[in-house]
C-alpha cells in the first residue's frame, strides 16, 4: 500500500458562534467537605433500609398466617402471638419511615447548595 489517503479540503463559513464557557469556582476547605460529604454518604446509606424493614414485614406475616402459636419457654401461645403482632406493627412503622426517607433523599443540587454554603433549595 502506498501513502496516506487524501481528503479533500473543504471550506467551512460559520455565521454565528454560541459560547457557553462561564465558570463558576468553590473555594472550600478540606474539612468543611469532609465533613458535608460525611454526612450525604450516611444518609445516602439510610437509603435502602426499607427493604429490610420489608423483608421482616414479609416473614413476620408470613408467620402470623402460617402458624399455630403454642406454650413454649415458659410463654403462653397468646403471649406469642402478640409479641409476633407488636413486631408488626414496629416492622410497618420502620417501613413508613424508611420510604418517606427514600422520596425525601437530598439531591445533588442540594448537596451543592451545601458545599458552596448557600440557602438550601426547597
């Protein structure tokens, strides 16, 4: 094979250039966004706790439907059966909250807000 290929050169006349190059720059110090960031990762973290407020739910319910409470260690089958009915009604509660939590979460603009230490949007 012989030389490069050539292409041919064409001309190209622009009528109008758009910039969009404006800047804006964030003076923090390293602690200050530790510590921001610190705090977006542990409640980013909280994040996924409804599911295992949902995975107890499920085979808390799942017990209630399917078994027959009995006397056992000392504690009457009725005793059992409450308890069992209390940690439902906690499991549901602990759900409620984990997914308020999850439509509540922060976004990054919000983090940003934070970093650069202006009112938070709402």
């Amino acid at each position: 094979m012989s030389g490069g290929l050539k292409y041919p050169q064409r001309r190209l006349d622009v009528d109008k250039v758009h910039r969009n190059t404006s800047q804006e720059i964030v003076e923090i110090t390293v602690d200050k966004l530790r510590l921001i960031l610190s705090a977006h990762i542990k409640k980013s973290e909280k994040l996924n706790e409804w599911q295992a407020a949902l995975g107890v739910l499920i085979s808390l319910i799942a017990t209630l439907c399917t078994t027959t409470f009995r006397d056992t260690f000392g504690v009457r089958a009725d005793v059992w059966k409450a308890l069992f009915i209390v940690a439902c009604v906690l499991s549901t509660v602990w759900l409620i909250k984990g997914v308020i939590r999850l439509f509540r979460q922060e976004g990054i603009e919000q983090l940003l807000c934070k970093i650069k230490n202006e009112q938070t949007l709402p």
